[in-house]
C-alpha cells in the first residue's frame, strides 16, 4: 500500500532516531531559536489550508505556523532540533474551539510555538491511530485523557510532556489553578515527561525561572506559560529529555501489545473449538481423515464463564442511584447492549451466568436507557434536523452535557435502543417504550441536516458551541439547546395563576411544560459545573417527573399532560429554528460512521417495517444511498491498482488518508445488515470484497509466523502473527508510531469484536471455512486480556458465545416468505446470526449465486472441522413454492440446519 518514496522517508527517520543526540546550546545561553536555524530551510509557513479535514483548516487563519505530519515535516525538526508541538482536535468539541480561539489566535503564543517548536496539527478523526496512541500516553502519566490533546515530542515523536484543556493567557479561565483530571476544561496534565511524576515538570519550572524576570507574577496554568517552560526544559536538559521519552515509548509498548500475548493462537487457530453445548455429541462423530490445519483442538480456557466475571464486574461499578457507570457519565452503547443480550443468549448462557443475574442486566440496561431517554443528552426540542443526543454527561444524574453531538455514537444509540423496544415488544406484546426514541434517532440521521442529499453519505457531527443568535458576535457552549425560564414562558405561553384542581391545563402550558423538563427561574445548571458564570439563569431540558406524577400534581388527565408537552415542544422547535444559529457540522463523511449508520438504519428499517408498514422505508432508502455513494466516491484504486477504501470525503474529494481498520469493519457490518434487510445481493458482494481487502492489509495471521521463521525474520512487535486485525498497515512513517490492536470496547465497539462478528456472519453466509477460523482467531487473539479484564472486552464475549454455540441462523422460504424475515427483524440482536435463504446459501467471490442441495446434519457431521451448529429456526411457514429447476431438501420447521 505504501510507495516507494514513503518507504524511503520511513528508513530516513529510523536512522534518524539511531543517530547521536544533535548538540543544543548549555544550561544559561540565550541565543534565539531563530539564530539556529539552518539556513537552507525557508521560513516556516501555515500548511493548514493543504490539509483534507475541515478542522485543520479552519486553523489556516490562526497565526500559527501549523505543520502537516509528513516527511518533510519530520526532516525539518530534526535538521532544526526543535521539540515539535502536536495539537489533537477534533471540530465538534468546546474545548477545542477555546484553545483555538484563546491561544493559537494569540499573537504572543504563535510567536512562541513558531520560534521555539515545529506546530504539528491532527484531526483526530481524520487520524485515531494518532490519537489514541497519544491518548494512551496520556492516560498513563496523566491518569486522564480527552480532547484538546496537546503535546510536546521530540523531533523524531517521543512525548516529551502532554495534557488535554489549557486555558489561553490572560483568560478568565487561567486565573484558576488546575483541575484535577477530567473530559473537559479541568482536564489538564500535571505530570512531568516521561512518566515521572512531577519530577519533570518541576525541573522545567526550575530551570525557566532564572529567565522569567517579572513573568513570574503570571498564571503559571496558561497554554503560554506552560509551553515556556517545556522549551526551556528541552534546551536545559535535552538529553534527559531523549532519555525519558525513549523509556516512556517504551512502557507505550505495553499498550500496543494488546491482543499479542496469546502466543498458543500461533500454533493452533482453533483455541476456541465449536465443542460445548450444542456441539456434536461423541457417539455421532464418524471417523474422517484430517489434514494438519483442519484438526479441531480441545476448548481453550475462553469460555461462557467469562460472561459470569464481567456481568459481575459491572454489576459492582453500575450507579444505583443515577444509572449508568461512574462520572463523567458516557452512553457506552457497546456495554448497555451486552446487558441487554445477556437475555437473548441460548439457554446455555443462562445456565452459566444465573437467569435472575440475566434479568437484573436487562433491568440495569433498560434503566440506563430510560435516564439517557429522558436527561439531558437527548435534544428534546427535536425538530428539522433535531433529535439526537449529545456526547456524555459531566454530571452523575445525566443532567448537564457536553454539547456535542457525534453521528456514529447516535447510530450506535439507535441500534441499543432498538434492542430495547424489541426486547419489551417481545416480552409484554402491547410495550412501545422506546419506540419513539428509535423513531426520533431514526429521522434525526435521516434529515438534510446529517444525510447528504446529493448522492448521499452522513456527515460526522455537531459543534457543541454556536451563536445563540443571528447577529451575535461570540459563541457560546450550549446555545442552541438552552432556554431561560422567562424565554421559555414567553414562547410556550404562561399562565398568571394556577387555579383549582380539574382546569383543563390550557392556560398554564408552561408550568406544566416547564415542571415537566425542570425549567427553573435561577436555571438547573450545577453551581459547580459554572465556575465562570456561563450558564447563569440557563437550563437544560430534562425530564424529571412523568406524566402520571404531573397529573396529579396539576389535577389535569394525563393525555392533556402528553398534549401540552407535545405542542410546547412544537413551538420551541419554530422559534429556535427562526431565531437560533444552528451549530455548525464536521461535513466530512467518513466511512467509519457511515458504516454505523447503515448499520442502523438498516436494521431499525425493516424492524419499523415489520410491524408499521412503510412509515420507515425512508431509513432503507438513506442506507442504499449511502452504501452507494461510499462505494462510488471512496472505494478507490491505489498505486498499485488494487481497490482500497480512503477515509473520508470532504468538499468533493476522497481523503488521501487511506482507510483504518475500523473503516472496513464497521462498513461490512452495514453492508450484512443492509443485505439482510433488502436481500439486495450487491451487498453481501462487495461485504466480502472488503472483507478480503481488510484482510490483506490489517490481519495479524498466525500462518505468518511460519513463513517469516524460515526466512530468518521473528515475529515484531508491528507483525506479533497472533490473530487479530491491526488498525493500521504495516508500513509507516516513523518507527515510533506504535502498531495497535483494538479489542477493548469504548465509546465505539471494537475493531476486533465488530470484526469476528462480521466473519462469523460471512463465513455462514458464503459457506466460507476461513471466515470462521479467522473469526476464532480474532477472539483468540485477545485471550489473556479477557481473562483478565472479561468486562472491558465485552463485544468479544459475545463472540466467545458465538464460538461456543454457533452462529443464530435462521433460514427462511425464500424472497416471498415476508413472515419468516420479519420474525427475524424483530429479534433483538445476541450472538452473530445470519439469514439464510432456502436454495441460496452460498455466494461466491465472483459475486454469483449458488444453489446447491441441503446436506442433512448426518452428511454435516462428516466433515468434524467445519461443522457449526445452530439454534433451533425460527418456526416459519412457507408462504410461496420454491422456484422450479432448484434441487432442495425440505425445510421442516424447527429443522436444525449445519452450515458448512
């Protein structure tokens, strides 16, 4: 993937990294940056405006002289010595926006970053290997990590010193000491470089005071001050500098190594074996020659007890009181839908964790969702483009939010949600919680405000700051979404008095509206979250008391409650819409987030359809078109001509980013999910193309190892041959951009989880042995860690279930069998499944349809080493004959059906 020239550039800075330490000027001299600077080089200027993202550039106008990271700008360090100042952002965040407009517009601070620094700048969207290896160090001598990421590295990119928000000089915001740690403006580093403690820091500040003079009497928190003494640190002390950023990349290692350990996946790729409950039991096994690869090995020590520990684990960490996992509070749709499938697992799975501990990790899913549903992360106004819920809470009670609003996390919700309302329609028939939560999710990603209409394609966010009207001059955080109580009842409409019980509620629209969202006269921010008097008077709507409770305290029915609510919403829908400033949107479309996207509407489309008809065909409609246009725009050749997906597509071109690991997995996902909702067969095609693709550029193989022994080259730490998929290719720029493994669940799912559910679908689909090998690889690769931490890795242990039991296939009819596909719709998600048409089980690699005769589980069996076995079928009826000319074996409802 990777030119020849790229190649070059990388064996250029690894010898660059192997020569001595350039001399710098002694302790005490004062010559300027500028007098050292090597002639030959012109003056640096800002390259902002030759970036792709839309956030680096809006970063051209700053006086900052920013950087891309490339080659040259890696060869300019270095020839110059300068530390390199990197800046990790993304357009969508607050905090970002502050250091933005506080210090990299400050003439005094881009004076100092361009004389002293070479100022890199990443969109951590465009690159989130970057980011989260650079969070990871974060996290590790900071105990915290977050946007603004803000460091200082040596030329060749060993972190110096680095911290998330510092407020610019002279703001109101330096005039406080520092926070401790935390997403958001008190999250700052304090630590010293290198993972020392303070020790680091402290020597910097020691070593800047001698020159400070009458500096000293300023915010010693500043972006400047801060920036100060680290460049005095390098110029005092540039060899410890080295040395401790060497050591700390190397303890960065230990980050990397994830999914490396499980040294037997190399040796043997079925650790996972396809034996345990519902396996073929001994006395049916009938003897078969086996070749050396195919031979099927006892159970590794991953297994379903795994799923035990970490519903205990979190059992222990989830708040009783607020709902959710600790604070800051985050949706985490990965580990709410873990809870949730606990319930939907096989019979086995609940003989292993308890069936009471299974109904006690639905109620704590459900009640999560309920406090998500009805705080103050979700855009209660709605409306053209509204809807939608913001990034996390930085309360407990999900009250006050951060006002972003990511779209992929939003696709990620509706899918978590959707499990929900399916899981209560299935379990008390006449339930419609949620429903309006799935609609609301659904239209939201479907307006003109996230779904490109051109060609298609979701864009990436929504700022959390924006002028809270036409005209203004300043941003504010939240503008868009807050409401003073006096606005709130002019627009709603208030009532003088409240009279007697039993008024018909017309006249006091507002104090029911208001009591309904907690609209209070001296607002609902916490004191303690405005400590700058930003949110004076504001409030964030949030549902405190429901319908029933806003009965009785007002003596009006309950549907004039929903009524009143309803047509308040309305009109602070119109008059936000008329007098507002929308927050402006990231309009990168990245592939990533479209592949969530697809996901879920594709899924949340035929479950809608399923039950109401066509009201939800427009959701269908959004994921074709999307499909299609990252299909059409981004699936692309490379130099070599081979097809390759870019990351994003911004102002009517691809990226030159190519795509991530996570690109492909979550586009596959989409693209099964599309397939099984349109039985489109596009789709499942070009799923395995790119399945293929992935493979080749990101699979971790096992087989590797062999190859390179007998060619004399070991195993690496950027080639560990375990299993498992990389995020990014093998070649690189520097060799000190660490190769990693995602296996632990986040704001996102994995890459790895997301990834052994998509081969265990396909390889059932296409009827494909080495989609589900690798698929047990995958999850094998990450064994030690889930032995370990099983609650971190939880989209993994539902491949653990997978590996176990087999994968949920459900065969239907055929195309007209309506009734068989939609009983498999509306079944909320467990382990992987897959559904399967009578005749038409396989496809091939060419993109054709197979038909082929049903092997009875009899001739299945033969073969020991494929064989997956599979939950009973749904009972379906066949509502048309099989198209004459077909060979099948009759489908016997409830029939257990082997993949092969």
């Amino acid at each position: 993937m990777m030119s020849a020239q790229l190649q070059e550039q990388q064996r250029q800075q690894a010898a660059a990294a192997q020569s001595p330490v350039p001399d710098h000027p002694p302790a005490g001299t004062t010559t300027s940056l500028q007098e050292q600077q090597t002639p030959e080089l012109p003056k640096v200027q800002n390259r902002a405006n030759e970036s792709d993202s839309p956030y680096v550039r809006l970063h051209a106008s700053t006086p900052v002289a920013w950087q891309l990271l490339d080659a040259a700008t890696l060869a300019r360090a270095t020839a110059e010595n300068k530390p390199i100042f990197m800046h990790i952002g993304f357009l969508a965040d607050h905090h970002c926006r502050l250091t933005t407009q506080d210090s990299f517009s400050n003439p005094q601070v881009a004076a100092f970053l361009n004389d002293a620094f070479i100022p890199i700048i990443i969109d951590r969207e465009e690159r989130p290997d970057l980011d989260t290896i650079y969070q990871n160090y974060s996290e590790a001598v900071n105990a915290t990590g977050g946007w603004p990421l803000n460091l200082f590295l040596t030329p060749d990119l060993y972190p110096i010193f680095g911290g998330t928000y510092w407020p610019g000089p002279g703001t109101e915001h330096s005039s406080l000491p520092l926070q401790p740690p935390g997403d958001g403006p008190s999250a700052s580093a304090t630590t010293g470089s290198g993972g020392k403690g303070t020790d680091g820091a402290e020597d910097a500040k020691a070593a800047a005071a001698n020159d400070q003079g009458e500096e000293e009497e300023e915010s010693c928190n500043d972006f400047l001050a801060i920036s100060k003494r680290i460049w005095m640190f390098w110029q005092e002390q540039e060899e410890r500098c080295r040395r401790e950023a060497f050591e700390m990349l190397s303890k960065l290692l230990d980050f990397a190594q994830e999914g490396t350990f499980n040294a037997s996946s190399v040796t043997n790729n079925n650790n996972i074996s396809f034996g345990g409950a519902g396996a073929i039991p001994e006395d049916n096994k009938k003897p078969t020659e086996t070749k050396q690869d195919d031979v099927v090995t006892e159970p590794a020590d991953l297994d379903l007890d795994q799923l035990e520990e970490a519903l205990d684990r979190i059992t222990k960490m989830f708040d009783r009181v607020d709902y959710g996992f600790g604070t800051p509070k985050f949706p985490n749709p990965a580990r709410l839908s873990f809870l949730l499938r606990l319930k939907q697992f096989p019979k086995e799975v609940t003989d292993v964790v308890g069936e009471q501990d299974t109904e006690n990790a639905v109620d704590m899913a459900l009640g999560t969702l309920r406090r998500i549903r009805d705080g103050g992360l979700r855009d209660h106004v709605g409306g053209s483009g509204g809807g939608g819920f913001m990034r996390f809470s930085v309360t407990s009670d999900w009250s006050m939010p951060h006002f972003e609003k990511m779209v992929g996390e939003n696709a990620l919700l509706l899918n978590v949600f959707l499990d929900a309302w399916l899981l209560l329609l299935e379990t008390t028939k006449e339930e419609n919680e949620f429903l309006d939560v799935v609609f609301e999710l659904g239209d939201y990603l479907t307006s003109s405000l996230i779904c490109q209409k051109e060609g298609g394609g979701f864009v990436t966010s929504e700022a959390a700051d924006s002028y809270y009207r036409k005209g203004d001059k300043h941003m504010r955080e939240g503008a868009y979404y807050l409401w003073t109580r006096r606005e709130f009842d002019d627009v709603v409409g208030a009532g003088e008095t409240f009279s007697a019980a039993g008024s018909d509620g017309q006249q006091y629209a507002s104090l029911v509206a208001g009591a309904y969202w907690n609209v209070r006269e001296d607002g609902n921010v916490p004191r303690d979250q405005d400590p700058f008097d930003e949110f004076i008077n504001q409030n964030v709507l949030h549902v405190t008391k429901d319908v029933q409770e806003l009965s009785r305290q007002f003596g009006i029915p309950a549907a004039e409650v929903r009524r009143i609510v309803t047509e308040a919403k309305g009109k602070l829908r119109a008059h936000r819409e008329k007098e507002r400033v929308r927050p402006i949107r990231d309009e990168k479309i990245v592939v990533s987030v479209n592949g969530m996207v697809i996901s879920a509407l594709s899924r949340a489309g035929a479950a809608l359809k399923a039950v109401y008809g066509a009201k939800s065909e427009k959701y269908l409609v959004a994921a074709r078109q999307a499909a299609g246009f990252v299909k059409e725009r981004l699936w692309v050749e490379d130099a070599k001509g081979e097809k390759v997906l870019r990351r994003f597509w911004f102002e009517g071109r691809p990226s030159k980013t190519l795509g991530f690991a996570d690109d492909y997995a979550f586009l596959v996902e989409g693209l099964l999910d599309l397939y099984e909702a349109t039985l489109e067969k596009e789709w499942l095609v070009w799923a395995e193309e790119l399945q293929h693709i992935q493979t080749r550029i990101f699979y971790d193989s096992p087989s590797y190892r062999a190859t390179s022994s007998q060619l004399g080259g070991p195993p690496s730490p950027r080639q560990a041959c375990t299993g498992g998929f990389y995020s990014t290719e093998l070649e690189t720029l520097s060799h000190t951009v660490l190769r990693l493994k995602s296996g632990m669940d986040k704001s996102q799912p994995s890459t790895n989880s997301v990834s052994a559910t998509n081969l265990f679908r396909l390889g059932t689909l296409l009827d494909n042995k080495t989609y589900l090998s690798q698929a047990k690889e995958t999850i094998n690769a990450f064994e030690a860690e889930i032995l370990q931490y099983p609650w971190l890795f939880v989209g993994l242990l539902s491949g653990v279930v997978t590996a176990r039991l087999g994968v949920r296939a459900v065969r239907v009819a055929g195309e007209g069998d309506e009734k068989g596909r939609e009983r498999y719709y509306i079944t909320p998600r467990a382990e992987a499944s897959a559904l399967l048409l009578d005749g038409d089980r396989q496809a091939s690699s060419s993109g054709e349809a197979k038909v082929e005769k049903q092997e009875t589980i009899d001739e299945a069996a033969k073969d020991t080493s494929s064989f997956l076995p599979l939950v009973e079928d749904l009972k379906i009826e066949e509502d048309e004959k099989k198209p004459k000319g077909e060979e099948q074996a009759p489908t016997t409802p409830g029939e257990i059906l082997p993949v092969v």
